[in-house]
C-alpha cells in the first residue's frame, strides 16, 4: 500500500501538477491529490484486517472531546468585557495620575458627554472645564461653611436679649420681603405686561452655553422678583427632559414648581398676536427710540461665545415678527465689539426703561469695559477723540498727536 501512495504521488508531481501550474490549476489539484491518496488508502484499510479499520464513532468522539476542551480554554482565556463606563473610568484615573487636570467626582452623564467628545483635545478641554467647575464649587462650600461658623460664633457670643431681638427682627423682615416679592410677581402674572424668553436655541448651543444660559435666565428672574413693577416672565417653546429644564431643576430643585412664571411648549406667534410682538436683537437695523408698554417683547435665550450673527434675526424675520435693537451707539460712545449682552443685563435694562423711561439709567448696566463714556457732546468730536486715545495707545510721537489735534480742533473749539 505505501508503494502504491508513492507512485501515485510521484505520477501527480512529474505529470499532471507541471500543468497545472502552466494553466493556473495548482490549488484545486492539491485537494484532489489528497481525495485520491485517501480513496485508495481507505479501499486497502478495508480490504486489510479488521483491527486496521476506522472507528468513526471513537474518531467523533475524540473530535467532540477537543472543540469542547477548546471552547472551555476560550471562555476561560477571555477576559470580561469591561462596559464603556468602566473604561472611561478607568482612562479618567490614568491621567489623573499622570497629574492631568481631571474632576474627583465625576457622573455618569458626564461621562457620557465625555465619551461623545469628537477629538483627545475636546475631551481634554471639557475635563478641564469639570474640573475648574469642581474647584469652583469647593471654594464655594468652603466658603460657605466658614460664613455657618462665623454665624454659629456669633451666636454663641451674642447671649444678650437685644441681639437675638434684631436677629429675629431680620428674619421676620426677609420672610415678610419674599411675601411682599412674591405678591407683586403673582399681580404681575394677572395684569403685569409679558416678557416672553424664546427657549428654541438649544440645538445651537454646545452645554455650557446652555449651562450659562440658564444661569443669566435664573439671575434675571431674581431681578425680575425684587423689581417694584415686575413682568410676566413666559418661557415659550419650552420641551420637558431638554437640556434647559435639566438645568432648571439644578438651580431650583423643589421650588421650580412653585415660580411664578408661564411655562408652554407653544410657540409665542400661538399665544399673543403677532401685531404685539417685538424681537430683540443686536443684528435688527431699526433701532429701538423708546419703551412701548403696550407691546410684548421677546428675548432669545441663546449665549454664544462665538457670536453667531445673525441667528436671531433669521428667526424672526421666518416668523414675520417686527424686530428692534438697543440704541448704544445714540447714547454710548462704543469700543470696539459685538454688542451683545447678557441676558440678565437685558432684564436689568428693560425694567428701568418700564419705571424710569430713561435711557442713561437704564444703559448704566451695560458693563464700562465695552464704552468709553456717554454721548454728551456731537458724535463726530467724540469720534476724533476716540481716534487720537487709540493713536496715544499705539505709541506713536507726540508730535504728531499734537499736529492731529491741531487738524482736528480749531483754536475756536478749544477755546470754548
């Protein structure tokens, strides 16, 4: 029998697997080769001696005592597949030790938000960010704690009838102040003029912006409470479980079910009559001359530190509304910069124009970094001044600032 194999692999090689390899035929002869040493070894197995044949079934069996030998190593060698959460975990503590600038404390959502981050440098910047914001809050506790000692100190020093007296007298003014706040912004919700927040800017925001956004509108409500004649805050286009109402319930825990505030899922074109309305914008080109008590203005709920210009504006010109914009430039002499402004700034702005109807008071909110003074004397002067201040500040000679001024103001201006 095995002379028979050799010379069936002898005739194979010299004969038909030369041409097989001049006509691309080499790997499908290797398995006929093989059937046919097999064939031919099983026809002498069987006309061999019986103890000589195959046992198939002990053949399968065997076969059946290896995979699963095979598959209990596998189980056995692969290790647990950690979840997602566990891993970020686990990267946070890597470079925490490797004395990167990571939170102590961080929360599943957060790690989330972590994990979505699209690059290693965002994912840098937003631990960065939790962990400035965690030092932040420590100090915050930490002072808060040290003011509870210094309350408990005093206290305790303060054993005599007089000071627990006005102590008490303090407290029944604030209880009886928040009762008084709360009184006027209940009047306000029945005959108050509405202030409508446009709350649809969420998908233009990143977190934080919304996080800051929230912020100022919490800000701005306060404000809005202790005001003598407050408005009639409405939170339109407003959706349960976005990322606005996630930061509402941050802030105000239990007590964001008792504000006193109007809060629909309804666009504000549903709720008031569009001839009423009044956007608010820096990008509108009408300027805003004075307060109108009659009509209802509307203030996007949107902080972007980069400025979108314009976003506003599209969305009311879509919305066929009639929009207006602060007159800074009338009444300010500007510095170079966008004229945004904080949305707790706009409150502040807009409830002095509603008592006072003064410009100049209600504009002294406005933060002094972005203006050089009011406007007390014709724009045209005050814009030469303004030249020869930015001509002092490149560092040019005197000079030539003093021909400039020469140039700009007459003898008869200066002496006047």
């Amino acid at each position: 029998m095995q002379s028979a194999n050799v010379l069936l692999k002898k005739i194979l090689r010299s004969s038909v697997l030369p041409f097989a390899a001049q006509h691309g035929m080499k790997k499908d002869l290797f398995p006929l080769s093989r059937t046919l040493s097999l064939s031919l070894c099983l026809k002498q197995d069987n006309s061999g001696s019986p103890s000589e044949r195959l046992d198939l079934d002990a053949w399968k069996k065997v076969m059946k005592s290896g995979l699963q030998e095979e598959d209990r190593c596998e189980t056995v060698s692969e290790p647990k597949e950690l979840s997602t959460l566990a891993a970020a975990r686990e990267i946070l503590e890597m470079w925490r030790l490797a004395g990167r600038s990571v939170p102590e404390d961080i929360s599943e959502e957060q790690l989330k938000t972590f994990m979505e981050c699209p690059s290693k440098s965002a994912k840098k910047k937003y631990l960065k960010y939790l962990h400035i914001k965690e030092l932040y809050k420590k100090n915050d506790k930490r002072k808060m704690d040290e003011k509870r000692e210094r309350r408990l100190e005093t206290q305790k020093q303060a054993s005599e009838t007089d000071v627990t007296k006005r102590s008490s007298f303090i407290c029944l003014w604030a209880s009886s102040m928040d009762k008084a706040y709360n009184w006027r912004v209940a009047q306000s919700m029945i005959f108050g003029q509405p202030l409508v927040f446009d709350m649809s800017y969420e998908k233009d925001m990143s977190i934080r912006e919304v996080a800051n956004t929230v912020r100022q509108i919490v800000l701005s409500e306060g404000c809005n409470r202790r005001s003598v004649d407050p408005f009639h805050i409405h939170f339109c286009n407003f959706k349960d479980d976005s990322l606005y109402h996630k930061e509402f319930m941050k802030h105000y825990r239990e007590a964001w079910g008792k504000l006193l505030i109007t809060v629909t899922d309804q666009c504000y074109t549903d709720v008031f009559p569009k001839d009423k309305l009044i956007y608010l914008t820096a990008d509108s080109p009408k300027v805003m001359k004075t307060f109108d008590h009659d009509k209802i203005y509307i203030v996007g709920s949107m902080v972007d530190r980069s400025i979108k210009t314009g976003v506003s504006l599209a969305r009311a010109k879509r919305l066929g509304l009639e929009t207006a914009a602060l007159p800074l430039e009338k009444y300010l002499l500007w510095n170079s910069g966008a004229k945004n402004l904080t949305l707790d700034q706009m409150m502040h702005i807009l409830l002095t124009l509603k008592d006072t109807g003064d410009w100049k008071k209600a504009l002294e909110f406005v933060p002094k970094r972005k203006y050089c003074g009011f406007v007390n004397r014709p724009v045209h002067e005050l814009k030469r001044t303004l030249n020869l201040i930015n001509t002092l500040k490149v560092g040019k000679r005197q000079e030539e600032v003093r021909k400039q001024f020469a140039k700009n103001y007459p003898k008869k201006l200066t002496q006047k």
